[in-house]
C-alpha cells in the first residue's frame, strides 16, 4: 500500500468544489481544508506508485482550479490508532 499526502494550492473560489472533487476520486481516502501555505490537504492510498502517477498527473490535472501540488510518500505510519483495520472495516 502506497500512502501519500498531497498538498494543494487552489484558485480562492475554488476551494470547495476542488475538496468535493477531489474525494469522489478512487484511491483518495480524505481530504481537508487547512490554514496556511497551501489550502487543501488530499490522503492518498493506492496500491502502487503507478496507480499515484496516474492519479497525481492524469486525474487531478484535469481539475480546474488546482493551480500547484506537492506530494509527500509516507514511509511508515505511527498511530495509536489501528489505521488498517479502520479502513478494512469501512470507516
């Protein structure tokens, strides 16, 4: 499992409609609005690095208003939440 955060600057007005689009995509699990450098912050968790190629810079180009992207690779979770059975169960 490939996990990776994606940081996100948007156009102003765009904000919302980015997160909304952004969550209906497969392979991203959250997505939030935050302060500061960029606007949105994506999580995704996809099978292989190609599956985060494909959706980095083929599906998310294609949505307007995204004006940057910076995208982060977990190495290893530390959690004292049990992350995997949380996704395993649907949460």
């Amino acid at each position: 499992m490939v996990t990776s955060i994606i940081l996100i600057k948007a156009e102003r007005t765009t904000v919302n409609s980015i997160a909304e689009q952004l969550v209906e995509l497969d392979g991203i699990s959250e997505v939030y609005s935050v302060s500061g450098k960029y606007d949105l912050i994506a999580i995704a968790r996809l099978k292989t690095n190609e599956e985060l190629a494909t959706l980095v810079t083929g599906r998310m180009r294609d949505i307007e208003g995204i004006v940057n992207t910076e995208t982060m690779l977990a190495f290893k979770a530390y959690s004292r939440h049990d992350l995997e059975s949380m996704f395993s169960l649907g949460m």
